[in-house]
C-alpha cells in the first residue's frame, strides 16, 4: 500500500545535522524579525488614542460642581482683569443690574446652561461652538447699532466661551465625532477641507439671512421697539461679503455643533448599514416616540434614521439656546430694550440656524 505521508528528506540521517538546525533557526528568527516589523508599522499606522484628562475618572456627581466653579471664578476674574479696557464701553450701553431678582436671574441663567451641557453629554468643542452661536448675536447688536468698538466685543466674546470651555476641557472627554479616529465617517468629519467647505455655507446663511434682514424691516422694527439707537450706519453699510468675513466663526461653530458630530458619531452612517440601522417597523400612532411622530409629520415613514435623529436634536438645542440666550442677554443688560424688541433680534438668528441646519441635512445626504 503506498504511503500518504509526505517525503521530507532525500537523506533522513542528515535532517537533524548542525547545518541545518541553523538553518532553520535562521529562518525562524528571520520570521520572527518580520512579524515584529509588520506589528510595529501596523501600530505606527494606527490612530493614537486621545488622551483623557485625569480629572475624568472623578465621579460625576464631583465634577459637575466642579464646572459650576471653575467657571463662575474664571468669568469672575477675566471680566475683572479687563474691567479699564472694556468695561467702559459695555456700561455705556448696559443696563444697570442691580437688584437682586436680576442678578438671581442671570446666575440663573448660568446654572441653567452648566447643567444642560452637561447632561447633555457635550464637550469642549460642543460648548465653545454653542456659546458663540448663542452669543455672538448679542455683541453684533452691540457693534452694528450702538458702535461699540470690535476689539471690546471680541475679547467679551472670549471670555464667555473660555469660561464654558475650559472647564469641560479639564473634566469631560472629546465625544467619539470630535476624538481621532480611522473609522470612515470620522475621517471624513475631521477632514479639514470639508470642514473649511462646510463652514463657508454655514456662514455665508447667516449672512445672507441677516443681510436681508437689515435691509427690509429690521431697522425700523428695532428703532420702535429699542430706546436708545446710537446708529444705524453699520446696517446701511452692511454687505454679505463683510458679514460672511464677520461671520466665519459662526461658520466653524457650526461645523463643531452641527455637522462634525452629525457625520462622525458612533452608529450614524444614515440609512447605508442594515445592521448598525435596521428597518424600522411601520408607523404606529399610539406605540410612536415623539420623535418617530415627528419623522412621520415631516414625511420620513420609516422613521428618522440614526443621522437625522442627532441632527434633530441638535437643530432643536441650538435654536432654543440662540433664541433664549440672545433673548435674555439683550433685555436684561442692553439699556433701552423692550421684550419685543429682543424677542424679534433673536428670532433673526434663530431663523438662521435652523436655516443652516436644513443645509447641513441635505450635505450629510439625509
């Protein structure tokens, strides 16, 4: 019967001879020298990991009040510091805060804002982006209609996203769409290019929103409704080249707050995955989430998919926030304003935001 087993030498004795044990031994280190090399170019090709701040291993319940603090001092101490520079020109058209029921209220306001980033799950990127889409309108009514000097609203400006940003910097992670990451959707969120893109359509709609405001009925609507104008050359003078210059931070904060983490959070490929987003059931009325009722109203029946589910809910949260934020900063602390009157300047820019939302929806393809 012949043998099956293969032959594995012409001359058996010499198999296990000195020459070629080295021989072998040779090449199994020269295997070995080669998997080294391939694990050691596979690691260098792999993205490093973002690193934690220590104080993120603290339980939450600790460092929340640590936000709260850390930012109340430091917004403290910066206004203090520049009080001779800019603190002139602000009280020349602030309204005096001197009873306790409205500086109870603007602490309140504060406090509001911490605990909503922070159950929200936001971090730093997020609540640097959201407090110059929620602030900045309040300091271009400053410059456009009572000339105050820019380098005086822009370091104010500075400050008020410093002293929500660094805290959350020092205490909370960067969210998956904001940390470094191989994953398709992540590089195409941090691709800087595409960033640059995007946040020239998120600023040229806020210029071209607020443009045609100033030159229809927005200047009259805030000399009725605002008791003490200083001008109104700035909005004459308006142009949407000026205001899309003007406007370029607005731009990056919204790629930060609406598109980056649209694209590149875990599990929000849009509708391309069948197993990271199955289909959904039928529409059902009386089972439906608010949400899946609001998918069926606006003509999505099947649902938003898990893209448009955080692009809603970030629409929702910048528009509330520039309304509310706008809203309460202008009558409480601009001399001469009427409910109205800041009811109206803050609807503008909301009108804005959820304007370049809808664009954003239609660039992530949902």
């Amino acid at each position: 019967m012949a043998s099956h087993v293969p032959f594995l030498a012409v001359r058996p004795d010499e198999q296990f001879s000195d020459d070629v044990v080295k021989t072998r031994d040779f090449a199994s280190s020269s295997s070995s020298l080669l998997d080294r090399i391939n694990a050691d170019a596979n690691a260098m090709d792999a993205p490093a990991l973002p690193r934690l701040p220590p104080a993120t291993r603290l339980p939450s319940w600790v460092r929340f009040p640590m936000v709260v603090v850390i930012s109340l001092t430091l917004s403290a101490f910066l206004n203090t510091l520049i009080a001779d520079f800019t603190g002139y020109e602000l009280a020349a058209v602030s309204r005096e805060v001197t009873e306790q029921g409205q500086i109870a209220a603007l602490m309140g306001w504060k406090l509001v804002e911490l605990g909503t980033a922070w159950a929200a799950g936001y971090d730093w990127r997020d609540l640097s982006a959201l407090a110059i889409l929620s602030n900045l309108p309040f300091y271009f009514l400053l410059t456009t209609f009572y000339g105050i000097d820019y380098s005086a609203a822009i370091i104010s400006l500075t400050i008020d996203v410093a002293t929500i940003g660094i805290p959350f910097a020092l205490l909370r992670p960067l969210i998956r769409a904001h940390a470094p990451g191989s994953a398709p959707n992540q590089q195409v969120a941090q691709d800087r290019s595409v960033g640059v893109a995007v946040g020239l359509l998120g600023a040229s709609i806020y210029a071209v929103v607020i443009y045609g405001s100033l030159y229809t009925w927005l200047p009259v609507y805030l000399i009725i409704n605002f008791d003490g104008l200083r001008s109104l050359d700035g909005a004459h003078n308006a142009s949407v080249p000026m205001l899309i210059g003007s406007f370029l931070p607005l731009g990056w904060a919204t790629v930060q707050f609406l598109f980056t983490p649209v694209i590149g959070s875990k599990g929000n490929p849009g509708l391309t995955d069948p197993e990271i987003y199955p289909e959904k059931a039928p529409f059902n009325p009386e089972t439906a989430t608010l949400i899946d009722t609001l998918a069926f109203n606006l003509g999505y029946s099947d649902g938003f998919s898990k893209r448009a589910e955080v692009l809603v809910k970030r629409t929702a949260v910048l528009v509330a926030c520039s309304a509310a934020n706008t809203f309460t900063r202008v009558l409480l602390t601009v001399d001469g304003s009427e409910p109205v009157g800041a009811a109206g300047w803050a609807s503008v820019w909301a009108v804005a935001a959820l304007l370049t939302s809808v664009a954003y929806g239609y660039v992530a393809n949902e």
